[in-house]
C-alpha cells in the first residue's frame, strides 16, 4: 500500500451503502443483492458487492426513484482505515499459511 489516505481508501472503491427510506426501499436493496450491515432507526446500512459497487447502486437509485420514492439518505461509503488494515492484516496471513 502506498499513497495518501484517500488514495489508499480510493483504492478500496465503496463498501457500504447508508440508505435512509422507507421499508420497501430496503426490500430493493435486498433484492438487488445488498445485505444488511447494520439497522438503525429511519436507516440501513448495507454491504456492498466487491464487483460494480457503483454500478448495483446507480441502478438500485434508479429503481427506486422510479418507484416515486425519494430517499432522505443515500450515501456511498469507502472502508475506514480500520477495516483497510483488518483485510490486509487478514490476506498476509492467508499468504503465510499458503505457504
């Protein structure tokens, strides 16, 4: 890893949806393959697909403003740090008991 924070975090591409909707706005997210992270009263948090984050949720967006629902939340994430160091932390492990 190299670079500074953001690119680093950049690098990572988004990981989590905050969706503040009603019910049936989840039920879509759902649907569309996202699950549930965390719930919170009036919001979720959902987990995004490591492949075309951006693309299932310009899509899921598109659905649901297309239903007339207008979410008051709808706010891509990139992993903290944290959780930046835990993967990592996570694969040279993977790789030294491959070896």
């Amino acid at each position: 890893m190299q670079g500074n924070l953001r690119q680093i975090k950049a690098g990572y591409g988004h990981t989590k949806l905050l969706l503040g909707a009603p019910e049936e706005a989840c039920a879509m997210a759902l649907a569309a393959g996202l699950s549930v992270a965390e719930s919170r009263e009036n919001e979720t948090v959902f987990l995004l697909p490591s492949a075309d984050a951006d693309a299932v949720c310009a899509k899921l967006l598109q659905a649901i403003v297309a239903k007339g629902i207008m979410p008051l939340k709808f706010v891509l994430s990139e992993p903290t740090l944290h959780e930046i160091f835990i993967k990592e932390v996570s694969n040279v492990e993977e790789r030294g008991a491959a070896a």
